[in-house]
C-alpha cells in the first residue's frame, strides 16, 4: 500500500513539473525553473530528482550524458524531447554548468 502510494505521488510530482513548452528564447535558468526546478529543486539541492549542483553526480558527468538524460528520461525522470528543442537543452545545460561553477 505505501509503495504504492509513494509510486501515484512521484508521478504526481512528475506530471507536475511538466508546465508547458517554455517560450523558445527563454533562457536557460528561466527553462530550468519552469521545467526542472519542481523535482531537482530551484538551487538544484535535489528534491524527487537527484542534485544537481556543485558536488553532485552530475557535476562530474560529460555534457552528452545531461543531454541524453534530458531528451530521453531516466528512472522516473520523463523524456523532454517533445518539450525542448535542441537549443533549449544545451541553455539548460549551460546553465547548470554555471551553477556548477564550471
């Protein structure tokens, strides 16, 4: 019974961050805060989704994984390929890059 309800409440959350297709010249910090923040949190500390700040498991993986994780999902993570264009995923990723101090 709990493990089902933790499984209708992360896909809850998971639904729930998908807002919408942001505008196509958002930048990357106003991309990752309407899609990303609700599961990695806003100062990417981690929340449903694993940090992804300073630190993190993230910080040391090449730019081509965070793509493919994107575009493709992972674990509970749903696939953005029909959310964000090719662009809008590499503003993304630039912009946790920054975040990340690198």
């Amino acid at each position: 019974m709990v493990r089902k309800l933790a499984a209708v409440l992360s896909a809850a959350l998971v639904l729930g961050a998908c807002t919408g297709q942001p505008s196509s010249d958002a930048t990357g910090e106003q991309i990752y805060r309407q899609i990303c923040a609700n599961c990695h949190g806003p100062n990417l500390e981690g929340r449903v989704g694993p940090a992804l700040g300073p630190g993190s498991n993230a910080a040391t993986q090449p730019d081509s994984y965070l793509e493919t994780t994107i575009l493709r999902g992972r674990g509970s993570m749903p696939s953005f390929r029909s959310t964000l264009d090719d662009e809008q995923v590499q503003r993304v990723i630039s912009f946790i890059r920054e975040v990340q101090g690198g």
